[in-house]
C-alpha cells in the first residue's frame, strides 16, 4: 500500500476558508517552469496570511504507474520546497499525497501534470477542531448504519454542480475511501423547501455526482451505492422558518454500509 503523510491537528486557533491552486508542468518533468514561477509568485504577491495544508500531485497517463507515482511526488516535493524558501507558512502536519496517474484524466494531458495547493487563509477565530479532523473522527468511530454528514459541501442552487469551494471536502472522502480499503457507504441526498408531494430529482443528481467522482478517481464501485431521498428526512419540519434550518436540510449524507 502507498505510504502518505496523513496527519491532522485536533485543535486549532483560527478559522479557515479553503481554497486550491494549480501549478502545472511540463511533460516528464518535475522542476517549475516559468508559468509555473509566475502563478506561484502572483498568488504570494496577493500579500494574504495563507497557510498551505495539503499538496497533491498529479500525472498524465504516459509511463508506468510506478514511475508515475514517483514523479507525482516529486512535483509534489518540488513545489514544497519552493513555498518553503518563499517564507509561505506550511502546515507541520502537513498532507502530501502522489495520485500519480489513478485520477480522473482530462482529455488535455497537459491538466493532467499538475500539484494540487490547498491553503487557508487565516481569520482570528477561535474554534475547536477542524472539519476535516470532525470528518476523520466520525468514520473512524463509525458503525455500520451510521449516517455521517459531508461537512461544509455546498451545490448551486437547484443544481447537482459542487461549488469550488467545497472540492476540498470531496478529495477529503477521496482519501479515507483509500486509507479504508474494507469501507463500503451509500451516498445520500437530501433537499429542503419542498413538500413531500412534489417530485424533485436534484437530491438523486446530487448523490450521483459523489458517487461518479469516486468511481473516477479509481474507488471500486462494488464499495459504493447512491440515492435520493429528497425531503422525505428533513432535520427540521418543511417549511423551514429560516435560512439556517434550510442548510441543515440541505445536506449530503454517508451512510456505513461495511466497515
């Protein structure tokens, strides 16, 4: 099994807003280009308070998954060192995966060479433990039958298409289906506003767009299921008195099917 730096802090003393930056590479290579230098120095020149917590690296398909997996975390390493000597703060714990080649491809190979920067930046906020340790956790304690929810997962309204924001939190179920190789869930979509007589199919799109990003990403389907339960479960009764009881409604769920 590939080795990977997982670690996470249970407590921390600020509030995050994720975000990604993609550096990208030329072919068979490993060391920054000058659009590359150029991307990463724009976004340092930003002059935000950034704090990097994970680096991914990716690989077009040409070449050995072996030797692929080996030049992904060599970019991957390439780009840490540089945002090191540029004084950009680096999580100590911080998450460092090679996806080589084992991702969803895209038809333009040069996308496909690239290290994923995912940073946060910092907001005097105090709060207790961090969403993706709060994801960890759960599925760590988890039972079969357990419903887990998908933390901070948003969609555009009336849409099965995942706000950018909350990608981070899709590469987060991403690596605990890997590093939980006997996991099997059922994704679960729910909606709110609605009443119970009106069909709606957006919490079934929902559940699928989750369910057909694992199966891109190399997640054997036989681990996986997927369904829309519209508001048939609502947290709050419908209708909702407010925006928040909304979002409570609004959710994506996973359910333990085997663990």
């Amino acid at each position: 099994m590939r080795k990977f730096i997982v670690l996470f802090l249970l407590f921390s003393m600020f509030s995050f807003a994720q975000a990604k930056l993609d550096v990208y590479f030329d072919f068979d290579k490993y060391d920054l280009n000058e659009q590359a230098y150029k991307k990463i120095n724009s976004w340092i020149a930003e002059g935000k308070d950034y704090e990097v917590t994970k680096l991914y690296g990716f690989c077009d398909s040409k070449g050995t998954n072996e030797y692929n997996d080996t030049l992904a975390l060599k970019r991957v390493y390439t780009v840490y060192n540089f945002l090191k000597q540029s004084k950009i703060e680096v999580k100590k714990e911080i998450e460092i995966r090679g996806f080589g080649e084992d991702f969803e491809q895209s038809s333009v190979q040069g996308e496909n060479r690239r290290v994923t920067i995912i940073f946060q930046e910092k907001k005097e906020i105090p709060v207790e433990v961090t969403s993706e340790q709060k994801l960890k956790d759960k599925f760590k304690g988890s039972k079969i039958g357990d419903l887990i929810r998908l933390p901070n997962f948003y969609f555009f309204n009336n849409s099965a298409k995942i706000v950018p924001k909350s990608q981070p939190v899709l590469y987060d179920l991403l690596c605990l289906m890997n590093d939980n190789p006997k996991l099997k869930i059922e994704i679960q979509g729910h909606i709110c506003c609605k009443l119970p007589n009106q069909v709606d199919a957006v919490s079934t799109a929902r559940a699928r767009a989750i369910y057909n990003f694992l199966i891109l990403n190399k997640i054997d389907r036989k681990r996986l299921s997927f369904k829309g339960y519209g508001v048939s479960r609502p947290i709050h009764p419908i209708p909702e008195k407010n925006s928040q009881e909304e979002d409570d409604n609004r959710r994506v769920e996973i359910m333990i099917v085997d663990n």
